[in-house]
C-alpha cells in the first residue's frame, strides 16, 4: 500500500511524470522560458492528473474495506474514466454516475470507462449539481443491501484528493532543482479546483515563490476562486501544514470559457493546433487547449512577462479530443 507523510497511498503510476521544455512552443507565444509538466503522460488508465489524487482517495476506500466505488460528472470526465481504471485495478465494482441522458453512442471518455467494467447511471438531468445528489442516493441504496460505498466527489475535489497535488508541487520543485531551473509562474486549467488549491497547499509547505495562476475553464472566476480557497485551506489542515490563505493568494483568469464549460472556443481550437504543430503535444478542447489559449492572453497582455521561467500543467484530456465532433463534450 505504502505511505506518504502519515497519508495511506496505493501506487497507481510511476513518478516523476517528465518536466520538458517547449522552445518551439514558447517562441510563437512570446514566452521563450515555457516548460511544459506532462502530467497526460502518467502511465495509468490513460493518463491525466486526476491519478495523482486517486492514490490517495483509492488508499481510503481500502481502508473502509469499499467494494463499491462511486463518483461521477460528464460523460466525457477524465476523472470518472481514472477513477473506473483504479477502480478495475484494485478490483472494486464501479458506479458512474453522469448528468444528462444517455448518448447515442459511447465514445471517448464513456468508451473507455464502460471498457474498464463501471456501470453508467444517469441522472436525466442538465444540472451537474445533479450528480451530487445522485451519487448520495446511490450509495444509501448500496449500504441498504449490505454493502460499503466509497463516494469520491466530482474531479475528485476533496482534502485528501488535493493531497496529491500538494505532492505534485513537491516534485515540480526537485524537478526544477535539477535542471537549474528557478520557476516564476506554474499556470494550469482550474475545474473542480483540486489541482490548484493542491498545488498552492504544497509551494506553502515547501515556501516556494511560485504564483500558481489558474485559467477557470467550467465556472466564473469568483466562484472558482472560492473552492480553491477553501480546498487549499482544507488541504493544508488534513496535511498539518501552517498555512493561512487569503483571498489574494488564489489567482484565477477568467475570461476563457466561451459559450460554456466543454463547448470549444476558437481561441483553444487555436491553441490545440499550436502545441500540436510547435512541440507534438496534443491539448484537450474543454480544459488543456481553453488554458493555453489564456496563458497565451496572459502573455500578449503582459500580464506573464517574457523574461518569466513558465511551467505550464498539462493536466491530460487525450480521449475527450477524439470525442468532440461525435458528442456535446460534457466533463466534470
């Protein structure tokens, strides 16, 4: 099973995932100090950063003796696919719960979380919120037969799901260290939030100067400011790290989303093309590809300078990318 600083972990994946740097990339954008952390490389269920939390969070659900996992959002969720691979690999059942009714056909993300043996429910409902309340339900029906649920939240946005960025940051930093590289700014796509507020838990226990700057890809900016407060808070409690975070330490770009969360917007088509063209590296339409195209504002408008050292969080996406003209992209 093993253990990090007094947290149970079950390894899903070897680390570090690689920090590589994007000449190419940072050339065209104005940002000749670009570095990329590929975290879409992560050798488990297809990558993605949601696996860094799920060591942690399947750790738990061992330990309560689960034999039924549950989480849930959009049909096209890199969490709910991760969360069915970790789920198949520890041999656990796994409930999906989506929002919405049922496509027409599976692909991407659904594809591969039926392939891994979850079982979909569907609210039948637009509202995300929907899920929460399903996935509550769901469990109590399976605890009234008997059996012991395990309910990770959507995206995986917890205390101890953030836990594993917090490690993340940990990594970056030795990562950095080794190749003589002194970081200003680590920007990243902001959904759930867990990402972020791990990341700001982490450079705090580590006080490390780095801004972390999320682009909020699924809500305004003010609202997604807020749960990255009070996860990075909740974060830093669970792991015993003295922190007090204010309003001002969590940074989040709006701005970027277009016509909604996991509708494509021409700007992170744009930026898709780009990273793909300049470095080989293939972004998602709902969060990777929306974050660039805002690092690549960020940068025109000089509010990231050129003379900055950047790292930007590939956090995955691959299967929603061959997804989106076959169904409404819809993730978390």
């Amino acid at each position: 099973m093993g253990c990090v600083e007094g947290f149970a972990r079950r390894q899903l994946a070897p680390w570090p995932t690689p920090l590589v740097a994007a000449p190419r990339l940072g050339r065209a954008i104005g940002l000749p100090n670009l570095w990329l952390k590929r975290d879409d490389l992560i050798a488990f269920g297809l990558g993605g950063n949601k696996v860094r939390g799920l060591e942690f969070l399947i750790a738990d659900a061992l330990a309560g003796d689960a034999d039924v996992i549950l989480t849930g959002a959009g049909t096209q969720s890199n969490h709910v696919r991760a969360t069915a691979a970790a789920a198949a690999y520890v041999e656990r059942e796994m409930i999906a719960v989506y929002w919405g009714s049922p496509p027409q056909r599976a692909v991407g993300n659904h594809a591969l979380t039926l392939m891994l043996g979850a079982t979909a429910v569907f609210t039948g409902s637009e509202d995300r919120e929907s899920v929460d309340l399903r996935l509550q339900s769901l469990a109590q029906e399976v605890r009234a037969q008997g059996r012991r649920a395990y309910v990770i939240p959507r995206g995986g946005a917890c205390a101890l799901g953030a836990v594993g960025h917090a490690l993340a940051a940990r990594e970056l930093m030795e990562q950095a260290v080794e190749a003589q590289l002194a970081p200003d700014v680590v920007v990243l796509a902001i959904g759930s939030g867990g990402t972020q507020a791990g990341l700001l838990a982490g450079a705090r226990a580590l006080a490390l100067a780095w801004r972390i700057e999320g682009v909020s890809v699924s809500r305004p900016a003010s609202e997604a400011s807020a749960r990255v407060l009070a996860l990075a808070r909740e974060c830093a409690d669970l792991a015993h790290v003295d922190a007090a975070f204010a309003e001002h330490d969590v940074v989040v770009h709006d701005g970027y989303i277009g016509d909604g969360y996991g509708v494509p917007t021409p700007a992170g088509d744009a930026a898709i093309e780009l990273a793909a063209r300049t470095e080989g590296v293939f972004l998602d339409p709902t969060y990777t590809g929306k974050a660039l195209a805002g690092l690549i504002s960020l940068a025109h408008d000089g509010r990231i300078r050129s003379t900055e050292t950047v790292v930007f969080v590939h956090t995955g996406g691959a299967p929603t990318l061959l997804a989106r003209d076959r169904e409404t992209d819809t993730k978390r």
